[in-house]
C-alpha cells in the first residue's frame, strides 16, 4: 500500500492514539479536534494529490531501492530533476493549502541522514547507513508522514549543550544498552508532528567531544512510551472553536500545526539508531537538514500565490483593480514571490552528487534562497493589506453577516463593486487576514523568518560559502596590487 | 467637572446605554464586555494620566474659550507649542497602553471643524462657527471622548457618492427641517466609536456641486434614536474570552477597537449641524482632519518603544542579548522609530495659523510622515519577530503552564537563560505576538496602513504638496536651461 | 579559423576601418584610441579565454550548422544547459573584466532572430531563416562581434514610429528594391557597437500596420556606406587621456563603451535582409531578444564579484576587517550578488524549445532577473563606498604619489594597517571608485537600470507572464468564492 | 566689514596665498584654477546670498558677541529657531548650488568648540573659552571661511593614536612652549579646506590619558608655516580642464572639494590653542562637532530639490513626464527627500541650552537624521537614473554636439518631445549625470556617507542615546514581568 489516500491517512494516524496535550488537557484523538484538523487537512492533501494523474510526475516518484511508486516525500532525490520536482511538488501543495503542509520535515530529514550515515559508515566501519536504509524501506512502503526533528529547547544560548545547568535541553544518550539506547530531551518547533507516524530525530548544531553524547540521531513511532507532545498555540487558533464558523476563518479547511515534542526516558532500539555519539558528523547533519529545509520554503511561493490572488479579488470587490497604483503592487508581489522560487529553482538545478549517491542541493543558493523568504514575504504581506483596504481588520462578524438584526445592514454597508457578492467579498478579507496576521501568519510569516533556521544562521553560511577569496583575488587582478609589497600576515 | 477619571469616564459610558451589536447580538453593557473592555480601558488612561502631575504639561491644556485647564484630547491648538505636546502626550499613551487609545479622531475632528467652519461662515455668512464652539464648549466641560467620524462605506470605488446604487454608502442628508436635517448612511473603521460618548461626523471626500447632500458634517450622542454600531472582529478578540486568561493576551489591560457606526434616519436638531450642502469646503476638511490624524500616528512611536524594548526583553531572556546582530537590530528597530518621530515633531514645528487662529500642522510633512508610518512599524514588527524567535509562535498556551501534567514541562523546555523566569519569558513573547499578529497587530500594523487615509491618499498630497514647479526651475538654473529656446507648451 | 585570438581580433577590427567620431572628431583607429582601447581589450578577452583549456567548456560550443567548435558568443542555444554555460560565461567573463564586455548583444540577436525568423517563415512562406542561416554561419566561420542592435532613439515617447515628425527617429525602409533595401535612421545606446565587425539591425517594439515599414531586420558589416557611429561619452572618460595614468584608472586595461550608431540611406542586399515588413512578428522578435538580453545581465554578478572582493580588500588594507558590521555588509553584499545569480540561472534551467529548435530562457523569470538587476547593484555599490571609507573620493591622485614634494606626504598619511603597501591601498580604491562613480559605474549602475530594457518594461511582462487570474482561482478555492453569485461582469 | 561679498571673499582668498597642489605639482592661485574655482564659487555663494534682501532672515543672524549683523555660518546659535534657521540656510545654498558648498565645517566648529571650551574652563580654570571668544570675534568681523578639522589619516584603525607607529597619523602636540605649542600631522577629507582662510583643528576621538598629547585643538591661518594642501581628486574633475566645456559639466558654476591638509612642525601661539591634553573633553568636542555637522547634512535635501527637479525635466523632454510611474517615482524621491528634512527639522527644534548658552542640537535625532542621510540620496539617485533613462550615459559629448559633421545627427537623433531644445535636453541629462556620477555625486553620495561619521558610528551613537532600558522597563510593565522572579544579574 504504497501510496495511502488522504482518508486513509487520517485513519492510520487516528490508530496510533499519539499523547497530546491541548490548552494543558490530553486530547482523545487529534483527528477529530477542530483545531488540530485542518492541519491534519493540509497533510492529507499530500496523499490525495499523489492520486490525480494531472500531479503524479511531481507528486511521485520511483524508490531507488525498490523501483516501485512511492510518494515524493518518502523519496531519496538520486538527480537535480528530482530536486527540482521536490520544490514544484512544494508549491503546487502551498498552491493548494494555502498553509504549512508539514510533510517537508519528514522528507528533508530522510535525505540529509541517508547521506551523511553512507559518510559516517565510511569513516568509522558502523552500519547506520544500512539500517536507515531498511528504516526508510518501512517509511515508503506505508507511506508515513515523519516529523524530522532538530530544534532543541537550547536553554541559555550562551552555552554549549553539556554545559546547560539542566541536561534535558538537548536531547541526548542516557544510556547506551546492548540492545538500544535510552534518550531523554525535547525537540522545539515541531512542525506537523503531532500529524507524524513518526519522530526522525538529529542533532540540532555542531558538536564538540564534550557534547557527544548530544550527537544523536533516531527514530521512534509517535506512540512509544514516552513520547508526548504539548500543543503551541497559534494566532486566532480558537476561532476554530466558534459556533458555525466558517468565512471568519478565512481558510475553513486547511492549516499548520506545531508542538513541543517531549522525550521522557524513551528506549530506542539498535536498528532505529543513525548516529551514536559521532559528534564530528553532527555538523554534517546539520548543515545538510537545514541546506535541504531552506531548499522547502519554496512552498511559500505557493502561499504567495494564494495571498497575491486574494489581494488582486479583493481590488476586484472594492472596485479599485484597474488604478495604476495598484495594479503595480500586484507586479511587486509577483517579482518578489518569483524572485524566491528562482532562488529555490536555483539551489536545485545546481545540486551535486554525494558520495551516497544522493543529491544535495547548493548550499550557498539554499542559503541565499532562504534568507530573502525571511524577507519577503513580510513585505508580500504589507502590500496585500494596503490592497485589502483597512476593511481587512474593521469588518463585522460572519455571526453579523447571520444575524437576524445585523444580517441587512453588514450585507448594505459592505457593498463594494456593483455587482458583487457581499459574502465572498468578505470571504476573501478573511481569507488575506488569515495569511497576515491569523493561524497561517505564523507559518507565512514568523516561521518563514526562523523555520529552518533563524536568518542569522543563513548568513553564517553565506559568509562560509560565499569564497570571499577567491573575490579578492580577482579584485587585486584587476587593480594590478601586488600583494609582495604587503609584508603583513592577512 | 471638567477632567473626569477613567473610573468617571467608564461610568458615564456605561450611563449612555449605547446600542452595540457584537457577533449578530445586541449587547447589554460595553464596558463590562471582556472583548471591548481593554479598548476602554486605555481611552480611561487618557483621563487618568491627565491628573498625574508627571504628566499635566502634556496632558491638558488651557481652553481658549473658558480659560479653564481641561484634557488636552479637548483642545484647540493655538500655538506650535501646542501641536508638539500633542504628539508627546500621544506617544506617552502609546507607551502606557501599547494599543490604540482611541481618542484622537475627536480631537483632530474639533480642530479641523473648527477652523473649516470659520472659512464657510466667511464666505457664506453661514453661522456654524459658533455653532461649534458652543459644541466645542460642553464636549470641554464634559470631558467627552468623541468619535471623529470621515470614513463612508464607499461602495463601489469608481464611483462618486450620487452615483452609487445605494445612495446610503455615503452619510448624506435626506431631508432638510426648520429645526435640523435626517441624515443616513454609515462610518465605517470607527476607532473607538462604541467608547465615546459622541459622534462627530465629517465627509469623506472632496465633493462636487452633484454630492453637495454629502457635503454635511454635524455631531449627535452614542445614544441618539436611530444610531447603533457593529463591532468589528480582530485578530485573536475571542482569546479574551478564554478561562482564565492573562499570560496569552500578552496585554491583558489595554487593547484598540473599531466599528461600523449606522446613522438610519436620524435627526439632528441645527445647532449640531457645522455644514450642510457647502459642497466647496468638503475637500478643506477633509484636508485638514486628515493631516491633523496623518500627525497623530506618533502614538506609534509610543508603541514602537513598548516593542523595542519587549524584542531587547525577549533576546535577554533567550540569553542572546550580547550577539552583534541582536544589538544591531535593535539600533535599527529604534532608528526606524525616531525617523517616525523626527516626522511627527517637524510637522508640528512647521505648523502654521489657519484664519480662526486655531493652528495647523504642516500637510507636506504631516503626510510624509504618515507615509513613513505605513512601512516601518511593518520592518520593526518583523525584526522583533527576528528576535523573539520561532518559540514566539509555537509556544505552549498559559493553560499548559498551569496544568498538572503539563506544568512541569512547559517550565523545563521553556528555559532560556540562566536564572531568568519562565512566566516572564512566556509574558514578553505573548506580548510580541499581540503586537505582530495578535489583536495590537491591528492597530500597529494594518491601521498603520490604512488609518487617517491609505499611503495612495499621502502620495496624492506629497504631489501635491511638493511644489515639483519650484525644483525644476532650481534644476533650470543650474543647468543653464533656456526654456524660449523651447517652443512646447508644457 | 571559427576561433580569434585577442589579438587577431584587434587585428581584423583595425583592417575594418570603422567611421568613428569621438568629441566631434572623426578618428583614424578605434583599436588605438586610449578612451577606446579599454572596451576592445574587453572584447578580446571574449577571444583569448576561448583558448585557455580551463575555460573551453563555458566558452566554446559545437556549432548546430557544421559541428565545428565555435566561440559560444556566436552559437544558437540549443539545450537549457546551453542557456546556463551562456550564464556561467558571463559571470566569468564579468570576472575577468570588470567591465561591459560586449559582445553578448550579437549572441543574444542571434538567439533571437534564429527562432523568430522560424516563425515568420512558417507563416508567409518567407525565406529569412535559411537567409539568417548562411548569415549566422558566416558570423561562427569568422568569429565576429556582432553589435545587436534593438534601441531606436525614439522621439517623442508620447508618438509612435510612424508619427514622429522626423521619420528617421526609428530605422525605417525607405525604399524596397529587386535587390535589397535602403535604410535609414540611427539606432541609440549601442554597447559594444565601435568594436563590432557587423551591425545586427532589429526593431524596437512591437509594431501595428502603420508602422510596417519600421519593422525590419537586417545586417551591415560596421564599414558599409552610410554607417558611422558618434561615441558616447561616460563618467570619467578623459581620465584614461591623463600622462603616465594607471592606478587613477582603477582598471587600467579594461572597459565598455557605448555610442549612437547612425544609417544613412544605407543599402542593405536581400540576403542580409531577416523581416521586411512582417509587423505582427517584430513584438515576438522584441521579446525575445530582450528576455535573452534581460538574462544577459548575469554578467553583473561577475562585476559584483570583483566589487565585493575589492570592498573586502579596502577594508583589509583599512584594519578594519574584523569588526562584525564589516562582515556583515560584506555578506549583505553576497547575499544580493548571489540573488541576482539564482534568477539568472532559474530562467535559463526553466529554458524551453521554440519551434525552430533553439531554446529560449523563461521570460517571466528572465525578467525577474533583470528587474533585481535595476535595484541590487545599486545597494552593492552603496555598501562598497560604505566599506571603502570616504578617503575613495577625497584620495590624492596617482600624480601626488609620484610627485617629487608630495609624494612622500601621500605615503604617509595614507598608511593603513601596518604594513600594508599604500600604492596597493590606493589601487583597490581607485577600483572601486572606477566602479561607482567612474566609466565602470556606467556600465554597472545605469546600464544596470536601463540595459535590456528599463524597469518598468520587466514590470510589463511581469504582470503578462504572472497569469495572475490563475493565482486569482487559487483563493477563491480555498476561500471557498462562489462566483455564480458574482453577477457583474469582470 | 562684517559682510563680504562672494567677490570680496574670492579677492580676500588669493591674498592668502595658500600653498595648495595639485596632481603633484604646486598650483599658484586656487581661486583661477579651473579645477577648484567652481568650489570656491559655491563659498562665495553663502557671502552673495547674505546681501540679498530675500534671503536675509536665514543668511544672516545677530551676533551675540557684538549685537552687529553677520554671515550666519560665523554664529553661535542661541535658540532653537537659531538651529531651524541654519538647516533653512543650508537647504536653501543646496538648491542654489547643487553641491556642497562647504562653510558648513567652520561653523559647526565653532559652535561646538564654543560649548566644549566653556565647560573645560569649568572644571580646570583653564581660559579656552575667552581665548576663543576673541578668535570668534575676529572670524565674524573677518567674515572668514573656516575649514573645522576634525578626522585624521587614523593609519591602522585597529590601533590607538598613541599605538601607531608614525604619531603623525593623528595631529598631536609636539612640544609646548611658552608662548604656544608645536603641533604636526594632518586632517583628511577636508571639504572645503583650500577654500578656507582659516584651520581650527578638533581631536578626531575620545582619548584616554596615553593619547593627551592628541587632544588638542587649535586655529591656524591657512598661509601659515608648515601647512600647506593637496587636493583629492574626484570623479570627472579633468573634465573641468577640457576645451570650451560647458554642458558637459552638468554644473558649470558650482562644485564641491576636498583636500588633505599637512602640519608639518607648525607653531600655534597660545591665544589659538583651545584645547592642550584635556583629554577628557575631546569626546565632548567630538560629539558636538559631529551633531551640528550631522544636522547639517539638511544641505543635501537642497540638492535633492535639483535632483528631483531635473528628473522631472528630463522626464517632460523625453515627453513620458505623464506615465503613472514616473510620477510615482518622482513622489517616491520627494517623500524621501522630505524625511531626510524633517529630522534635520526635529533634531532642530528638539534642541537644548548648553552651560554657555549655546544651543545643541538634540543628539539622537541628529544622529537619525544622518543615518537616513547615508541611503536616502543612493535611492533618490537611483530614481534619477531611471528617469533619465540610459541617454544619461550613452550620449555624445558637448564637442558633438557642435561639431561641423557631428552636429546635425546630434540635433536630430538626441530629439525628444516634440518643440523641445535638444541643447537643453542635454543639458539636463548631464546635470543628472553630475550628480549621480561626475564631481558632484562626490558630495551628494559618497560624502552623504562618510562625511560628519560614517554609518557604523551613528548607530553607536543611537545605541548609546536610544534609552534601551526606559523601553524595556515600559514592556515589561505592559506585560506585568516581575523582575523578582529572575534571579540573574542583567
């Protein structure tokens, strides 16, 4: 059953009986909670898509290790092209959802510990790349969703993981047994994890020999014993909880989900361990998650597709689409959304080959790539709301909309374009309210800025990629400097 | 009684009975509303500080007409001096309540009216002058909070205000009496209209012969027969329903708010009427209520501060505050800030005497200012998103941190640095996130956009106001430019 | 001999005698002339790297037509990975230069005129391909520089071609012979044009019938009769006039250069001739050859390459490298350097095949390329003057250095980092001095801005190619916008 | 004869004799040098404009040494309006000479010296400040130019003044003597020096004790022994010396200069010294001096009122002066410049009394103002450039344009609007060229810049006057932190 449909997705996730707490209080079943479900929507739209014949190219792909059809997300990228699917697979879905879809963690975690595992395999003769190989077998043949976990609390960012006061900060080896390991900790910033059959756990920076115990990486299933996730609340995210709600939700159907994924004293199994204490890899690790994961917010090209459509509609209701002024921050939206998805398109085109077989995209236009979505869409965002007029923000219930007294005057008072439909006028503010400032802000907005790595990490890698050298070389080429006249050490 | 408490203020609000509509139901009491209570809470700061000796410089101010010391929110400016401790008095209540204290549209509508009404008396012989100042005079001696109402529902924006299908998109007159006129139509984005105890209406626009019924500007109570408002849904309202809710409103005291105000067939007796058909002084007020307000969007710069310092707050308890990328976010967090506030001030400096001696701001700066305001709160929004970090929205719920099973966790994963307070870190993201995304957001972000007119509505006055004229003959000079030479007409 | 050397190319252009006028003057010998030579040894250097086994594969191809290894300059794309060794080309060649090398406008005509004359054919049963064919296996069989040449002067840009009231304001057919036809006009801005051994002659915008005979294409070795070129003059010309100048230069040996090229009643042989009248195709030709030119503007990354390193080696020389706004500014500079690379190489992966088998780049992306083009090297130059420091524009010259009583003062006091050579801290800051404000600035500032087309010609296409109604249908979806209620008409 | 006139000054300059060189060589008389006399006719500009009746009200103030009328650049400002005057006079020079025009420096050192010196004498008996009172007397009776010094050659910016291995790098006190002191070293970048019939020199610095010997501060006239200059050449400033030039020069009148200025074992009697070793004050003198002269970078806004103006002129001779973006551009250029005013504006009028009854300028927004000063003129630039389009720099030169064979292409084919001038279409274009390359993009963008600090020093000075801590102390008490509950030291 390779390939699962939505419906059966929600069945199996709904099986696993995750632990979650919501708003201090465990949950029955994230399923059927009206705040986790539209999260758990976007994930299925990952499953249905990969059954329309109209996205199976970019939706599927053939598992180098069994040649059978296996969803893209699950797949090992062995070319550029695969890469490059993987990003329109990622617009396409942001396209589609209007919201984080979560399933990227999963991919990108694969993809970074397939490689560096044939890498550490070769240096120290240990056999996690063939375990993981076998592990990742169970993940394309039942489909699952992983939640690729690398953030850690962190604690006192001042110091290095073992010299935290509580050693739980980071997750970490309690004990090394024959059979497994013991491991304790949590991962921050969960992105789709309480949606995940999975948790795929790495190290979350560099480590040194003092940390590497911190230099960890495995996988359990979401119900072990231990496992169990709190809840991060959301902008607007009880609005969800309404009575009949539905237009002041702007998106009534799809959304993103993130947790605090906890580890209390959770076994792990030999055959589910990929790194062991080889702290010089975890910088390898690393670098190649986040390079792969800066690579995935292509998809926010794809939610600002959505949001520069719902901004042209809203010009459209209030009669004001053909002014110059508008129609020329409905191009800037569109240049700096295209300007990210070139840089997306870019990284993966430019990708390599690694000594596993598998292709990494470029890290110095990754990191390029994600750095202007930790601007751009802010700026995406502001224009659509001068586009959406101050309406956006002062506009009536959808209960008003409803009500046997209010119901005529809000219908009366927000005319806008002879003509138009009051109610999908307001569908359509509320749907640009929701991508600004309501629960898909937080993806659009504050998770573009620090998921994958908080700006400031692109710029270390920029700085590190960027050969500045080999830059003044070919300025003192130029200028004909003659760098013999300088007798001082650079 | 001429400066009431904010006990006082809540408490004749409360006597007023006015008729609110909120989610489709007409509502007992505003101000024992959990939604719209913080909104009266910082218009009662604007009483309550006037009484603290720190700040009566500010504060209040001499009345022209009676000589007695009242609430500078009251006030007709008579001097520079005057304009300048407005904006000081508006970014110190920006400071205290970190929201939108509301009370400013009266007061810009008293000065603007004031000095509009002198002219049409001057031209036409017409007596609204007096009028006003004896409106002016009990608005003074009640210590009224006023709504300063310009912005019509508009309908379709390519058309004027008779050509509309529903000639009630426009506030017009419908019938003119011996004692008064009946006026119908709506304001819509009210600031603070269901806390105020009057409604003092303006049009929208500058009007030709055709909408001279638009043309009509007169004051009637919150509570006069045939007028009643509809709240407007904000980000986040309904988490002040939550139980037991404090940490997750990050400011649980103060907040903004905005309505559709409905005037249905409502008589207002003439000597509240201060234009009626003047259809040739419309695009004055307009001018004038508008560069009065386009000034007064320096309370941004007071909730600016109260951001800055919650991002600097957020990177000392994250244990980050030393990295030279955080310092120098912060510099240009305040940078973006003061170039704001060096706008407010040189507008107010630049101020001039209109006729009625009452004086006016600058409109060129008053508008570049205003432009400012609708692009940089949006960049320090988005460098405090970069310094709380991604925890600011994936963090647990204040009910998580009181829960039995949960409590324990969300204290040992939310650590940050060293000795520093859990709760209070939880406070100082909370408060982040309501000013970038949560119910503040509102009046920070996209009121920033859109209050006191749209950045298209300040381009048209920068162009118009800019004297482009005088540059090019300064350019001519220069360049020794003989226009005889040129046979064009321009 | 398909491949030149530098030299024989110098060479061959000396035999051509072009009629050249510089200041009023006619001259005797382009290659010989100080403002001249720079901009010819860019040229060359086109010629010497295709020798350098190094640099064979980005600078040479397999010509399609005789599959003999040709200089890439004249070679028809005919895979995306054609359109990214063009790109990668340029970077390098920007590299090598720092400076306009040239030559793409004749590659970028090639391209363009290959697959429209394709076109056209296969409408009217025209010959022009096969015409443009022996044309272009001329151009590869001699490895010439070819001046394409799109910009008209234009005249009143309020009047089309055919309304102008001097008809020779764009290249026009004055006459239609048995044997060919006579032209007239002058075409603006010609990069590269004193250097080329041909003139590449097409229209400038898309035509309608009354414009017909504007729409024309044709080629004319620089030598014909009728053809002569006024050079254009740039920033900082003179200098390279100066006595014993060489660091002043900041480049010393390379450059661009620019001039009008006019026609005057030039007789054009059918066989040269590619459209004669065929209007509705001189729009796809403009596209085409401006899509191609817009992803030309690759070449700037190499410039900004040696600007960052020069920038890099101010702040050595300074002592001033450590500091972390340093550093920064530097990555700042990378980051928009390497942005500008992403678009480039997105629209020519995203490449596709027209129907006469040549690829043609994306447009849309080709024009989001070059519209960050108009903005980034701007900001990188700002930050490089930041970084250089003022003493870039306030430096003594070359001459005080060399002077007898000033030079030991000029040693002196512009001593930087201990140790460091003063000659070769003025060298680097003549470098970027030459690329901010001198001739290189030409080319990589305002022919940034302007180059390909001006910004606001990307923006047109940016919004022709965004198929912003798709975007449009993607929000209604997920706002769930039931149109059927919509009964206007769009 | 407290009031020159420019042709006084320029008379009363060539008596002095100054020994200046130029390009090695030592140049005779500066006043009739091609090169310089377009910067001395912008000095001789602030003497003109103080006879004009027109302009009086800011050229001109009151001395409060003497109660006579002088040169406004020879006061010491005694109230805010004083400091609104002097931006106003600031601007208005910049629009009559689109350049710098450099008598800036001696004010604002006065003014700062004028404070420093009253408070040294305070704390150490000392007798500065009546020392300077009689030079200050003698300079407004003189109605002298006066080059303020401030920034040595700084050698390695990674060492101390007192750590560098030449003690020259930075002007210090040789030996003391009875009568005076002995000081060498040298000032660079110093605008307007060749101009100036006076040196007052200012410690570039915060010293510490090591350093005293270099916290001096002293008046020498600009002839005497041992001093002497050599001018820093600036873009396009050879093209000054070509035949017949006129248009080319964009400005053929007005300029802008600097130059490096040598003490070289100079003697300065006691009743010039202002300042020997109190190093405790020089980082009083140096924060004073740089507010007023960041406060005076007001200057720029006038050249940008021509900047913008010629963009606009260039925009009607192309005939495109009514497309919706160049308008839009133009207002863009207007706003910004119009920001740049208003902080010069607020740190104006936000101003305070010093101990000696001078008024400082408010130092925070001083420093805002700058900031803002060192990216606004690059984007106002880079919008010229757009407008100009690429004939700015492609067009043929002035010697074209009349030479015998040149001249009627020129005419013909540079045609704009119909009835337009070519000659002054040209004219303009170079004006803009000028300002955005030639000579006097030196003063409008580099030194906008560096000049009065560069950029990094600002953002200290922000950092340092930004009040952090009243910022946090106002979020925490909006989202009620209890500080007791952490127990870490800040």
């Amino acid at each position: 059953m390779a390939l699962m449909t939505g419906k059966q997705y929600i069945e199996s996730l709904k099986a696993l009986k995750p632990k979650v707490y919501i708003f201090g209080e465990l949950i029955d079943d994230p399923t059927s909670h009206p705040i986790l479900r539209p999260s758990i929507n976007s994930v299925a739209m990952t499953y249905d898509l990969a059954h329309d014949p109209e996205y199976e190219d970019v939706m599927t792909a053939t598992s180098h290790l069994t040649g059978e059809k296996i969803n893209r997300f699950c797949h090992i990228h062995h070319s550029t092209e695969d890469l490059v699917k993987k990003i329109k697979m990622q617009r396409l879905l942001g396209q589609k959802t209007s919201s984080c879809f979560q399933r990227c963690v999963g991919m990108d975690a694969f993809n970074a510990i397939y490689s560096t595992t044939y890498e550490i395999d070769k240096k120290y003769g240990t056999e996690y790349h063939e375990r993981f190989k076998k592990y990742l077998l169970m993940a394309q043949k039942n489909d699952w969703t992983v939640d690729g976990a690398m953030t850690d609390p962190k604690g006192d960012r001042g110091l290095s993981p073992s010299q935290q006061e509580d050693p739980d900060l980071f997750v970490h080896i309690e004990e090394i047994r024959q059979d497994g390991i013991v491991v304790s900790g949590a991962k921050a910033h969960q992105t789709g994890s309480i949606n995940s059959h999975e948790h795929l756990i790495m190290p979350t920076q560099a480590m040194k020999e003092a940390d590497k115990d911190y230099a960890v990486s495995f996988a359990v299933p979401t119900n072990a014993e231990g496992v169990f996730m709190i809840y991060g609340r959301q902008s607007c995210d009880t609005r969800k909880l309404e009575k009949d709600v539905d237009i002041d939700l702007g998106n009534n159907t799809f959304g993103g989900q993130e947790a605090l994924v906890i580890f209390d004293h959770v076994f792990v199994p030999n055959e589910r361990v990929f790194m062991c204490q080889e702290y010089e890899y975890s910088g390898m690790l690393v670098e190649r998650f986040a390079g792969y994961h800066r690579q995935s917010y292509a998809c926010k090209t794809g939610v600002g597709d959505v949001l520069i459509g719902a901004a042209a509609l809203a010009a459209d209701y209030n009669g004001a689409a053909k002014a110059s002024h508008i129609k020329d921050k409905i191009i800037e939206m569109q240049h700096l959304n295209e300007t990210m998805w070139a840089c997306s398109l870019a990284c993966s085109y430019e990708g390599t080959k690694t000594e596993s077989g598998a292709y990494l995209i470029n890290l110095l236009l990754a990191n390029v790539c994600k750095q202007n979505v930790t601007r751009f869409p802010y700026e995406i965002a502001r224009l659509a709301q001068d586009l959406a007029g101050g309406i956006m923000v002062t506009m009536p219930s959808e209960a008003d909309l409803r009500g046997a007294e209010t119901g005529k005057w809000v219908k009366k008072y927000l005319a806008g374009k002879v003509g138009m439909d009051v109610e999908n006028r307001m569908r359509v503010l509320r749907l640009i309210e929701n991508l600004c400032l309501g629960t898909a802000a937080v993806g659009y907005l504050t998770e573009s800025m620090h998921g994958a790595g908080s700006p400031q990490a692109q710029r270390i890698m920029i700085a590190r990629q960027g050969n500045l050298e080999a830059k003044k070389e070919m300025a003192r080429k130029i200028a004909h400097i003659d760098t013999s006249k300088d007798n001082v050490t650079k």
